[in-house]
C-alpha cells in the first residue's frame, strides 16, 4: 500500500507549483475584479489554500514535517480570519444593505 508522501513524490513537483500558481493567480484576480465583500474574502482564502498546497508538496518532496506544521497554523489563522472576517461583512451589510466595497466610502466620518 502507497503512503501519501509515495503519491506526491510520484508526482513531480513543477506540477505541484504550476497548479499553486494557477490557484494563486486566480485568488488575486478575484481580489483585484470583484467588487463584492463575499468574493474578496473567498479569494484571500484562495490564495491561502494555495500556499498550503505548495507547503504540503515541498514538505512531503523533501520529507520534512515543518512544512506540515505551518499549513496546520496557516489554516488555524484562516479559521480566525473567516470568523472576524464574516462578523464583519455582516456588520457592514446590517449597515450599508450592501456588501459592495464600493460602497464602504459612506462609512467615513
């Protein structure tokens, strides 16, 4: 039976970075084009994903767990940040009946 480092190791790591970078792309994209709050907030989480896949696979190319170890933190502070983050998109939304950033320039002094 294949363990999972024998699986990523059978595929090669350009792969792993080419797929991360499409991911990533797409993630700054999304931040960069959308206008709603919604869409933004999953594009961050995106590119976070991203970087932990490319984390994963160095980690498991070079055999060391470290890399584990922060993919683990890294979703630990996505956890926080979707709880905050939604807070605060409903927050807004409660206020502005949008989630359109355009929007947020209303809520200055």
């Amino acid at each position: 039976m294949e363990t999972v480092t024998q699986t990523i190791q059978g595929v090669p790591l350009n792969h792993y970075i080419l797929l991360s970078a499409i991911i990533f792309s797409i993630g700054v994209m999304g931040v960069l084009i959308r206008r709603n709050a919604i869409v933004i907030f999953m594009s961050v989480e995106l590119m976070l994903n991203a970087v932990n896949l490319l984390l994963t696979a160095f980690s498991a190319y070079w055999g060391d767990a470290s890399g584990q170890v922060f993919v683990f933190f890294i979703m630990a502070l996505a956890a926080a940040e979707v709880a905050v983050g939604l807070a605060i998109i409903v927050m807004i939304y409660r206020n502005t009946n949008s989630t359109d950033v355009n929007v947020l320039n209303r809520l200055k002094w």
